[in-house]
C-alpha cells in the first residue's frame, strides 16, 4: 500500500509518520501514535466522541484522512490538553459538576469546551449548548455538561 510522509505537531511534540493517504486520522493517532485518549464511538461522524483540535478548531478525527492533514498541522488530543491550565480546570469543572458518568463521550466532549472557552471567556447557555452540538451524551442530559463549562469559564486563566 503507497503511503504519504507527514510531520505533525501532535501535543506539542513533533512527529513525523508514514501513512496511508486514506488512513483516518483517527486511527493514525490511536494506532500509529499510541494516543488512546481519543474514543471511537459512531465512526462516521455522528457523535463526537473521536473530536480533536486541528490547529485549535475542533474536529471529529473518524472523518478526516491523514493524507488531507498537512505537514506543521498542530494537533491536539486529551493526552495533550491534560496538560495544560485549561485542561486541567476543565476536568476538575466536569468532576465537580457531575458531568462524566460513564465517561466515553467526556475526551472528545472536553475537547470542544475546550475549543469553545479558548475563543470565548463567558459564552452563555446557548452558546455552550451550540458549541456541544456535535457531542453525543447518553448518560448526563446535557445540563451538568453546561454546569460544568460555565464553572470552568469561571476559572479560565487570564489571557
Ligand atoms: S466516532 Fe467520530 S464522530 Fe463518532
Ligand atoms: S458520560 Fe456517558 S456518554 Fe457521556
């Protein structure tokens, strides 16, 4: 099978990997790079659970190929956010609010709250609903998901 070299940004570390053009980048970054933390849930789209940050924007990785990623993309999974500030508040924030239950959709849920508080500092109800649009929650109704990004919006590091 012919595959494509690229060198990504993944969590702040530089990578560089064969692929296959094709490859979803889903699994590339499970499979290739060990980076489990990212679930796959429906595999076409559908619920988010498999969401990442490409150069900051949240995307559902089961739908993107590898060989569509360019070379100096930054790529950011759970494994990296864990580590920053925002991270960190933001699985303290979901704790407290009750808001991982079962906890398969939180990776990829957490990424999009992510994604929304790094532009936004206090978006409001709406806002935080439409920013989770693409996230399916079985378990938690939503609402402590809401709970628990405007707690962490609260202690969201100054910029
Ligand atoms: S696994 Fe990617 S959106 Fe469901
Ligand atoms: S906590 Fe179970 S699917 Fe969201």
């Amino acid at each position: 099978m012919s595959t494509v070299k690229r060198t990504w940004i993944v969590n702040g570390e530089r990578w560089t990997l064969d692929v296959p053009p094709a490859r979803r980048l889903l699994d590339a970054l499970r499979q290739d790079l060990g980076l489990k933390g990212t679930k796959e849930g429906c595999g076409e789209g559908e619920c988010g659970a498999c969401t990442i940050l490409l150069n900051g924007e949240p995307v559902v990785s089961c739908l993107v190929a590898a060989g569509q990623v360019p070379d100096g993309t930054e790529i950011m999974t759970i494994e990296g956010l864990e580590k920053t500030e925002g991270g960190r508040i933001l699985q303290q924030a979901y704790i407290e609010r009750g808001a991982a239950q079962c906890g398969f959709c939180i990776p990829g849920m957490i990424m999009s709250s992510y994604a929304l508080l790094s532009k936004q500092r206090n978006p409001d109800d709406g806002t935080i609903r439409e920013a989770h649009a693409g996230n399916i929650c079985r378990c938690t109704g939503y609402e402590k998901i809401v709970e628990a990004v405007k707690l962490a919006a609260d202690r969201w590091p100054a910029p």
